[in-house]
C-alpha cells in the first residue's frame, strides 16, 4: 500500500457480528430487495446499478451496451435440460436480452472445488462453447480458481456479458397503461422442480425438464415484428411472481393474472403440489414474460409461437387500475385473490 | 428446452473420474497454463482468449475496449494492506491497466456463506466502494448468491472490468530486442507474504502488509510521458518468475535478472525465509514488471517514480540473446543459475 491511503484493514478479532446473511438475501425475492437496497444501493449512488434492471447500461462513442454479471452456484451441477455451463451462458445472456440488448461477448470465470472431476468440467466447457457458439457470442476473457477440498462444494461459474442496444426496434418507447396485456413465453416453474427433482433421489418416477434455455430468438422475432414491448424480464429467482411485483412497484400499477391460462406442464405442477409450491414463485431459466398493449396482444403472440422456445406463448393477464393489491389471481372459480411478494427461502442454489 | 436441441445432460453415474482437478491448475503457473491449453484453449479458438493476455479485445464502433475477469477467493478475506473488497477491484482494473486500457467500468458478483456477517460485508462492500471511485470506474451490475452454511467458506468476489483502449500512448509500439531493461515496480512478494502471514497466527511477530492497490496510477504516468513500453504485466499468481517465464515464451527471447536489484522488503524477506520460498515465486497484488529500451530507462524511472506505488521502481535486468535458459538470475557472487518456471502448489486461495 502505498503512503497516506486509508487502510481499511480491520482484524477479525475486532469486529462484532450484530446480523448474519442468510438464505433469503440470494433468492431473488423480498429477502434479495432488502439487502440490496441495504448493501448495495445506499453505497453505489447514481450508477445504473440503482436502475435495478438485469442489466446496467453503459455509452461507447455513440453505441449504447449493455453490461451484466452473474454467477452460478446451482446443486446439482448437471440436471434434465441442461448443466452449470448451458444455464451460466443462456443466463446471462438472457439477462441482456430482457433489457434489449443483443449479446456480443461474454467473460468466463470458474471456480472449482480440489478434486473436481475433469470429465465433469469438460461436459459443462463443452456447454459453455455449445451456447455461446448457438448465440454467436464471443468468450472474450476467462479466469480459473481452485480452492482446498471442503471450502466449496463442487463448481461455481460467473459470467459476465456484454450487448449492444441500439438499434432495438421499438422496445420500452410506450408507457404502460390500463388494460395492457401480461403474456408468458412458456410453461412456468420448471426449472426449480427440475433441480429439485435431480437433486433428490426418488422425489418423482420421471427426471423433469429444465426450461434452462436461451431467449435471444424470442428477441430478435420480437425486433422484426416490431413489437412495441412496453417491459419483459426472464421470471429466474422468485418466478413470475416476483417479476410482477417488481412491475407493480417500478410502474405504480396493478396487476392480475388468471390461474386458468397460467401454463404449468403437468410434471412440474404434480412436484409442486407434493412439495406444496406454487409453481408462481418458482425459478424458470428460459421463461420471460412481457406488457404489450392489448392492440398488439396478436402480432406479439405470433411473433412468440414463431419461435421454438416460445411457442406456447399465452396472454396470462392485464394491467388493472391501480389497487391497494399490487398482484392478484382470479381464480378458475372467478373468486380473486391476493398474490403475495416471494419473501424468500425458497429453493437454495436453483442457479 | 425447446425441440430438437442436443441435450448435454449426463447424470452423474454414468460419469467415470479418470482424473481430478488439483490446486495447481488455480496458482498461476505451469498447472495452470496446462489447464488452460487442455481445457479452454482447445475450445475456445480464435477467442481474444488465445492471445494470453490479462484482458481480451473487443471493438465498439471505432473504439478498442478491452474486457477481463477475475472471481477472487482469497483467505482470510482481511489481510493487512487491504481486504477482498479492495483486491477485487484492484485486482481486475490492473488487469485493464497491463494491456494498456484506461478502466470505466466494473461489475461486482458476490457468493457468500449463509451466516457470513454483516458487519463484514460492509466494511468489504465499503472498501469496493472506495476503491471503485478512487479509479472513477462506475459499478454497473451485481448479483449476489448465498450458499448453504459449510457448503463455501466465507466470501468470493467476481468482477469484470471494461476498459477504453484508445489512445493508449506510446505503449506496445515497439518490438523487443536484445539489451532492453526488465523493471519492477517495487518490493517483490508482499502479498503473498502477507496473507500467509495473516492466515496463520503467531508466524510473524509484526504483521506484513501487502502491497495490494491500484495500478492506475503508474499507467496513466506512462502514458503522460509517452514512455514506448514494450510489455508489462503485474506479477500476481506465480510472481515475478511466472511473468518472465511467460514473456520468455510469447516472445522469443530470453531475460536475466540481477538478484542483489530485486526489491523485497526485510520482512518479506524474513518470512519467505522461514518458510523456504523464494520471492520470485510469491504473489503481488499491486506490482507490475514492464520491459523497455535501455535509451529509455531513466525517462521510465523518473515517470514511474513520480507515483506513489511505484515509487521504488527499479531495473532489476535485461533481455538478452536467445538462450536454452529462458529465465537466469546472476547471484551477488557472480554465478548465473536457472530461474524455474513455477510449477503450482504455491499457496492456495492468495487472491
């Protein structure tokens, strides 16, 4: 260190431990938001962090990119659908597509356990070149770290990925408004019941699918049609009920979803019940929802359906007048009722 | 998954381990360096990755950027002379810096253990915080994971770093030839010294602080000064050794240093000693080594001298014909001997 800098170096000894991190702060829900705006958002003012979307948006000359980081952690590391290096890939650059980027390149840092087995890492690299060659990204950058056996369980891998924004066709150009139509691009919630169902041996007869997949196809159709998507997240950490929330609060709106169109495969809705989850908050990795007008509720669709990953695109629901309920769900009795904020503690290590 | 893809799902049983990832493959050296040949090399051709540098190129519009990554597990997660907080961000923007790029902006991707305190992350998150607006880099995205208790020991810290390339001065304009001077920035071997030292109570008497910081600075020196750097590199895992080895391969050529110039300060020294190391081989955190012409070496001095942490820069050697030797040091006797490339098993989790 060199002279006059503060040192900000505090024995361990020295310092008390008032509150301890738990589960909650890494499940994408209330328990996330709370420790972000507690951590991070009172220390990182005025960056595009405080935006708070999937991605952060930086200027080059006169292109706008788009920049975000991710890592990986998911138990087990291989799961129906996919395996660390596919979802660490198809994450995030899914991530830069939900703010309308198209993901150019992309970083690749690994962190591996002492005894790792190299037969496992050459399937998930090999998954990593395999998606990142399907969304012709670039691995620009890489980095290795290997820890004593014990001090970590398995692999985690951060990527970090960086896209272009301009020109994105007529994204995020129309205020939502009352009546606006909440479309999901797929059936929801399995992701959390695949890993959940690798994870534990005899839980189900039959492996379940992850939805783990890339979304930069449903971008581009979106870019071509011309679709004027007035706001679309991936429904990762929290499900869709989380994305919905986080719409509520970031527009001041309401929102309402009808359980009957609400596509769950009968697989997953059967591992929920038995778990008893509502497949709402649980994790998708390659299921987006969006807010279109109600006008466009067609063109969206079939612009949607004309792509393999997105092909059962359904209209779920629509922005309300604003409510005291910021979500709620009729049901198939046509009673209503209130959706509540995913608090957390949910399912560790589902990404 | 949608239809038709190659699914890369294996479930483990099926799986045989005729090998296993060790900690050499994570230290820097020549485990490293074969890890990176069979693994990612082999993979990820024509990436920016093969070209071995601490940060890959990417173009935006007329604009060179250049993008690096780098997940920092170092133990303990305090250390005199800094924190994981602050190697984090130093550690990725040096990397910026040795390829010659001015660092604008980082993402910050956190892993910690359920139960990790509070009181910690915040004196971490608030030395990110310092350090990221010391080098007016912004911090544009984060993600934060929490892993079950005993499933990850403590805290790891991935960011990446986006960088402007252009202008970038007089640097890596010219070749390198026989009779150029090597130069160190300063004290060889502190950080590594330093977290060993703070790993293990009642090794040392007084604490060893390392020389973990910012190497913009010094960058920015050499760029006012239109200094004609012909390679530099800091010298972090493997140390100085790795970094001549290496040059020594990429270029051609063959270097000899000069063992009484190399700094390394008395308390480094005392432990390296003990613990029969040898400070070549030990890792720095704010130390960079750089090769220019001998007509230039005073003009480098002097420019590198004006700032802080390199204040005790100092010519520790020259390129020298082409010899089976790629790395020898002469001996305050007289008598040249091999340096050794570094082979791994140096000292795990240092950054």
């Amino acid at each position: 260190m060199s002279g006059g800098e503060k040192s900000l170096y505090c024995p361990a000894s020295q310092l008390t431990h008032p509150d301890l991190i738990s589960l909650t702060v890494g499940e994408g829900a209330k328990g996330s938001r709370d420790f972000l705006d507690r951590f991070i958002f009172s220390r990182f003012k005025g960056s595009s962090l405080a935006e708070r979307l999937d991605a952060g948006s930086i200027t080059c000359d006169s292109t706008q990119l788009a920049f975000t980081t991710d890592s990986f952690v998911v138990d087990p590391y291989f799961f129906p659908g996919g395996d660390i290096g596919k979802l660490a890939v198809c994450g995030t650059l899914n991530d830069l597509c939900m703010v309308g980027a198209l993901p150019r390149w992309i970083s690749l840092s690994l962190i591996l356990e002492e005894g790792f087995a190299c037969s496992h890492l050459a399937i998930i690299l090999d998954s990593v070149c395999h998606w990142s060659e399907r969304a012709t990204v670039e691995v620009v950058c890489g980095d290795t770290k290997v820890i004593p056996k014990g001090k970590m369980d398995g692999i985690f891998i951060n990527t970090s990925g960086i896209g272009v924004r301009s020109p994105i066709g007529n994204l995020f150009t129309e205020p939502i408004a009352e009546g606006d139509v909440i479309i999901v691009s797929g059936p929801i919630g399995s992701h959390g019941m695949a890993v959940m169902a690798a994870r534990t041996p005899g839980l189900v007869e039959n492996p379940i699918e992850s939805d783990c997949g890339l979304l930069l196809p449903v971008l581009r159709a979106l870019i071509e049609n011309d679709i004027p998507v007035k706001a679309m997240r991936d429904a990762t950490r929290g499900g869709v009920a989380a994305v919905l929330h986080e719409w509520a609060r970031q527009f001041g709106i309401s929102l309402s979803i009808e359980e009957p169109h609400i596509p769950v495969r009968d697989d997953v809705r059967g591992l929920t019940e038995l778990l008893g989850l509502d497949p709402l908050f649980v994790a998708n990795e390659g299921t987006m929802v969006l807010i279109v007008s109600d006008k466009d509720r067609e063109t969206t669709l079939a612009a949607m359906q004309s792509v393999p990953i997105s092909q059962q695109a359904v209209v779920i629901g629509k922005v309300v007048s604003r409510r005291h309920v910021p979500v709620s769900m009729i049901r198939g009795i046509g009673r209503e009722v209130a959706v509540h904020e995913p608090t957390g503690a949910l399912l560790p290590r589902i990404c």
